[in-house]
C-alpha cells in the first residue's frame, strides 16, 4: 500500500491529486490533474511486499522527479530481507527493486538483518530500539526484562534492552531450514516475578513465539510481545493465548489483522524524526 505526503505548514498531508491505478493490458500508472507545486508528493510511505506497489510508486517518483523534486521513498518493512542466503538471493533482487525506483533517499525500519540493507542505494536505517522505547515509556516500569527468542536476534534484543535498562534473557531454538519445521525451544531461568518483553522484528504465524511461550512456563499475563513488522499470517491468532499485549508497527498491512488485535504504532513520525 503507498500513501504519499508534501511539506505544508500545517503539517503533513496526504497528497490527493494523483491517483495510482491500472491500464487495462495491466500495466501500473498514476492519473494527475493541474497540481500546485508546493502539492508534488515528496515523501511516499509504501507497506507491505506487494511488486505492483513498487512499480507505482516508481511512477510517483519519476513524476516528481520530473517537476523538479527530490523525494524520500519510506519503506520500513524490506521485502525479500529473509531470503538473505542460497539461491535465489531473493534480498538482492528485491534491492535491485527498490533501486531501480531512483528514490533520492530510502527509509527503512529495522531490517531483518545486514545483508539486504548493504545493497539498497542511498539507504538510512531505524533501528527498534528507540521507537520500542517511545512507544513502552509509559509502562517501562512494569517488565523485569527482555526476552532473546533465538541467535538471530542476539543483537536487535541487546541494542533494544540496553535502550531500556533491562537486562536480556536467551532462548534458542532449532529450525529445519528443509522443512522450516521449528523444535528444540529453550529458555533460561527467569526470576519469579515481574513481566517480560520478548523482542524480534517479524512475525509471519508465530510459531516462534508460541514456541518460546510455552518453554518459558510464563503465564500470558507476565509475557508481552514486539515485533517490529507483523505479518500476522496462518495461525498468529493464536499468540493471544501465550501473550498479554502484542505491540507491532504500520509497517506491513497484516499489523491490522483483527484476529491478532495487536497495537499498531504509526511509524511515519519515527521514520522522519526531525524533519517536521
């Protein structure tokens, strides 16, 4: 999904006067009417993975670009940021992607790891642990620590428990990456009392999550959960059983998910901090 956004006094405001839309032979477009120049969409906030947004907003950005404009394309949530190894590359292609859209610059929210992120041209990374801390300030007080759910998210849960004051705890898993088949779920002792933050960046049906719930013989009430980009797919209705609150970004369209009733967090603010 894109929306786009000019600079007025005001604020920001979502610019209205150029639609995407569809030829009929299928290919992505824009419609425009006699546009003001100080409406020429500048900053464009695209979710999600889906390729026929991309190609719109390369419409949008050439459109821009041609009245004269530079324009940051926001992309919090890097599609193809997993398949980061063996083949395909599916990291490289969709960087390839978001390149070949000739943004100016490129905004991204807490990438799934380094590798995609080497490849995406004129690129500033947001990294979690602020926004999780703007987000949790007011109930900072209530968690005793934060959770590691695996290897992978050795760095992100130290960067995010640091920015908070809490230590970190460590679990690990075991994935057959033949079947993605998940199994062997441990987690460390947790003191007696008090609430804890598991922390990742994407949660896609939460098998992971539910996985680590159950090893740490927590009750849903001592246990919240924060992923940076929820996808929320299959089964993910079902981390309401392991979890009190489940915090997310606006970072993909499956945040929304009704059946997961997760908090969703604007991350427009975050991503241009500064700029308004």
């Amino acid at each position: 999904m894109i929306t786009t956004f000019a600079k007025f006094p005001q604020g920001w405001t979502s610019y209205s006067r150029a639609a995407g839309m569809r030829f009929s032979a299928g290919e992505c477009h824009i419609t425009t009417d006699k546009v003001v120049d100080g409406e020429t969409p500048l900053y464009f906030y695209l979710t999600g993975a889906d390729a026929n947004d991309f190609v719109t907003a390369g419409m949008w950005i050439d459109y821009a670009h041609q009245a004269g404009h530079k324009v940051t394309a926001l992309i919090p949530y890097l599609p193809g940021a997993r398949q980061d190894r063996n083949a395909p590359f599916g990291a490289k292609v969709y960087a390839n992607l978001i390149n070949a859209l000739d943004a100016d610059e490129v905004i991204c929210f807490d990438p799934h790891s380094e590798v995609m992120p080497s490849f995406v041209n004129n690129l500033r990374v947001v990294y979690s642990d602020t926004v999780i801390r703007k987000v949790l300030r007011k109930s900072l007080g209530e968690y005793a620590g934060v959770i590691c759910p695996d290897q992978g998210a050795h760095a992100r849960t130290e960067k995010v428990a640091a920015a908070l004051g809490l230590p970190v705890y460590y679990a690990k898993k075991h994935r057959d990456f033949t079947t993605g088949k998940l199994s062997g779920f441990e987690c460390e002792a947790l003191p007696v009392t008090g609430k804890f933050l598991v922390v990742d960046d994407i949660c896609d049906g939460g098998g992971t999550f539910r996985g680590l719930a159950a090893a740490t013989g927590l009750p849903k009430e001592r246990l919240d959960l924060w992923v940076s980009h929820g996808v929320f797919s299959g089964n993910a209705a079902a981390l309401n059983e392991h979890y009190g609150t489940i915090f997310t970004t606006d970072s993909h369209p499956g945040a929304t998910n009704p059946a997961v009733g997760a908090r969703v967090s604007p991350l427009i603010h975050h991503l241009l901090e500064g700029r308004i």
